[in-house]
C-alpha cells in the first residue's frame, strides 16, 4: 500500500488517471505542478492528454512548476479523505479557505494555469482514491 506523499503514491495515480476515459474527455493539458507536503516535495507534468512524470524534487526547484500545491500533511489528508466523501473539497475551495492558500508559484503569469487546469487536477486526485492509501 502506497504511503502519501511519495514517487509509489503519485506513480500509481499516474497509471490509474492514464487509464481514465473521463480524464481524457477533460481536455488537453500542458503544465507541471509541485506538491508539498510538509518537508516532501514533488513535481508531477502533465502533457497531451496524460500524466506523463512523477519525481521528487528539491524544494528549491518549485520555481520552475507552473504552480505548486502547499499543504501540511494533515490539510493534505483532509483533503484526500473528503474526495472518497459525499460533500468532497476542491482544491479551488481550499485555496480559498485556508489562510494563504495552498497555490502557490514564483512566476505569477506561469501561476495562472491553475484556474485552467484545475480540473484535470482534481481528476487526478479523485483517481488516486481509487488507491489503497496510508498516511
């Protein structure tokens, strides 16, 4: 059982979103984003109409994501925990809500992907539930 975060969890959501019909109904996509979550840091790309590379970064090397996600790992339970639930959050919601935010980008023109592929992204995540997860 894949541990989040780590290159199994988010390699394993990268084959399950790749096998996802419904993902590719979403669109084209062309953007990287970082995930972090507390000290463990990732970059995931996006390109055509797949995921096609997962690695761990230094945090250093978030500045050349479109956009990264920050949220300490209980945020990132929370939010993974509530997409298996009836009343899921979105990332949308919870960059709204938590103080800050959670996106975040050293580029602003690069930063405004988000919005664009937000739902590619939640797609992404939503596939990954299929996973058994630990935290």
């Amino acid at each position: 059982m894949p541990q989040f975060p780590s290159v199994d969890w988010l390699n394993a959501a990268r084959e399950s979103v790749n096998n996802d019909p419904d993902y590719r109904a979403l669109g084209s996509s062309d953007y990287s984003v970082g995930i972090k979550s507390g000290d463990a840091v990732f970059r995931v790309d996006f390109e055509a109409f797949e995921c096609s590379d997962v690695r761990e970064i230094p945090e250093t090397d978030l500045r050349d994501t479109d956009f990264y996600l920050d949220m300490s790992p209980s945020q990132w339970r929370a939010y993974l925990e509530s997409v298996q639930s009836d009343a899921p959050q979105t990332l949308s919601d919870l960059d709204l809500t938590i103080e800050g935010g959670i996106v975040r980008g050293g580029d602003e023109r690069r930063k405004v992907a988000f919005p664009q592929y937000h739902l590619s992204l939640e797609r992404f995540f939503r596939q990954a539930n299929e996973i058994e997860t630990s935290f």
